[in-house]
C-alpha cells in the first residue's frame, strides 16, 4: 500500500514598493485572500499567505476607481515568492 504523504504549506509571498497604488493592491490582496499576513517595512509592504496568494484585477480596481492592467503590477513589484499563473484576470502564487 502506498501512504500519501502530505507537505505542509509553504508561505508565498509579493514584496512592492511603498506607495498609493501599491497600499490598493495590498489591500485588495488581504480582501480576496483572508489568511494573508501584511508586514509594512519604510519603502515596501509585504504580502504574505501560505500555499496560495491571489491579486484580482477587478478587487484592485474597485479600491482605485479605475481601469487596472495586471501587468502594472510589475511597476510596484520588489520581489515574490512562489510559482506564478497568471491571466488577464488573476496573479496567482501558489507552490506545487
């Protein structure tokens, strides 16, 4: 018989730099993902959750009042953590 054995969820993360937008996205992102953990740092903020994380376009757009392309994400982006799918929809980080 062959066990399943089960990894412990990894932390994901997405690291952007401080600033208006980026306080809408981190916001949005606690919104849709209530497990995530926020660390604000002088010139970042920090968005942390384990196995998964996802940014909405629309959850951000709701928080900006106006149209937002995903990849604007990557003016504000530092640096992230975990494999990426991605759609014109939805940024998601996850492992495995």
């Amino acid at each position: 018989m062959n066990a399943v054995v089960e990894r412990p969820l990894q932390p994901v993360f997405i690291a952007l730099q401080l600033g208006d937008l980026a306080r809408s996205i981190a916001d949005a992102i606690v919104a849709d993902n209530p497990t995530a953990t926020v660390t604000d740092y002088p010139a970042m903020v920090k968005i942390e959750a384990l196995g998964r994380l996802v940014i909405r376009r629309a959850s951000v757009e709701e928080r900006i009042g106006r149209d937002w392309d995903l990849q604007e994400l990557h003016l504000s982006l530092i640096s992230l953590s975990g494999s990426i799918d991605e759609t014109d929809d939805e940024f998601c980080l996850h492992w495995g």
